[in-house]
C-alpha cells in the first residue's frame, strides 16, 4: 500500500490495501477455438467438425471465467482488460495479499520470472460460443458447445505498473481506447445533452465488447 505524505504523490497503488495486477497467459486464442478442442455439450464423446468457438467474454462458464474464478479464490476481481491477442489479458486485484511465488528450488516460477503458479493450471468443464458453426454434427453460429478439459491452460504472472501503458487514441492502433459519445447530463435535457454543456465529447473505454 503506497502512502500520501503530507499531499505528495508517490508511485503504486491508491486504491486500497493489498491492490495487485496480474496477467492471465493463455496457451491459446480464447477467442477462436478450433473444432479439434470442442464437443457436443454434455458429450464429451462427440467432436464437432468446422466449427470455431469463443470461449472468451459474455460465455458462461468460459475459459476466461475459469480462470478468473482461480484468482478469485484469493482476491476480489476489480478490473480486466481488453486483449490484442487473445492469449494475454491484464487483470486487477483486490484483497490480493494472499498471492505470492514459491520459491526457486525448482527452477521455476518466482520472483525470478513474475509466475505466480509453477506449472500451467488447466481449466475443465469450461463453455464456448460458436462463431463458425459446425457442419457435424449441424449446430449453428450462438450455439453453446463444451470445450475439451486440458484444451485451454493459463498461467499467472505478476504484473508491473510502471508508467508503461500505451497512450489512448481514437485511430486504430496500440494505443486506441478513445469513443466518441455522452457524458453526464440528466435525461431531461435537450439533445445532444449528457454533458454539462450539453455536448458530447471523447472518453476512454476499455471493454472488451
């Protein structure tokens, strides 16, 4: 926990005690998984054929929300981030104070590489949404599919807040997260509104949606 003394500003985090962020690695695009790593909910048993799956955001029982739900058993999510990937996502904690590296003994993870979990953690039982239906058996785009146990693994690392982040632009590039859109005003106000001046205006966004 970073303090304020006398009303200077120091670097870390103000937001409450024990604030961390971490990144969740995929071992693959959550985003768009092959046949080969899907089934017939339910049926293990039953591959599909040509089909794409999501297994991302706005999915039940997701690999994301798999993932999320093993921070979560020691730390209250606050934030997650958008992703150019697929792979790397950017997570906020809360209350996070019980994570920590083991140590080194076995060459692996640590404070010596950021890895909080020594060996990848395979998400089971998770869901996916298709985006590219399947030709067999038929199932069509929106269809809600199982994801193979073992298909999608992540790991954990610690992440560091160093003044790195990319700039936010409106242009499409690394630094986009600006839309132009409302702000504030009541409703009742005449349109444009939502501004106290009744304008719109730029404001950043970081939805993944």
């Amino acid at each position: 926990m970073t303090q304020k003394v006398h009303g200077a500003a120091y670097a870390g985090i103000w937001v409450e005690k024990q604030v961390t962020f971490v990144k969740l690695v995929f071992n693959k695009d959550i985003r768009a998984l092959p046949n080969a790593d899907l089934h017939v909910l339910g049926d293990p048993a039953t591959p599909l054929v040509g089909a794409v799956g999501k297994t991302e955001f706005a999915v039940v029982e997701s690999a994301m929300v798999s993932a999320l739900k093993t921070l979560a058993t020691r730390s209250t999510i606050l934030a997650i981030s958008s992703t150019t990937n697929g792979l790397d996502y950017d997570v906020m904690l809360g209350h996070a104070g019980s994570w920590f590296s083991a140590g080194n003994a076995a060459g692996v993870g640590d404070a010596s590489t950021g890895l909080i979990t020594p060996a990848p953690v395979s998400i089971v039982g998770a869901q996916a949404v298709l985006t590219t239906g399947s030709s067999a058996p038929v199932l069509p785009i929106g269809a809600v599919v199982g994801v193979d146990d073992g298909a999608v693994t992540f790991q954990m690392f610690f992440s560091h807040m160093d003044g790195m982040m990319a700039v936010a632009t409106s242009p499409a590039g690394a630094g986009t997260g600006l839309v132009f859109g409302p702000g504030s005003t009541p409703g009742n106000m005449p349109s444009p509104g939502n501004t106290p001046t009744g304008e719109p205006g730029w404001y950043p966004i970081n939805l993944p949606y």
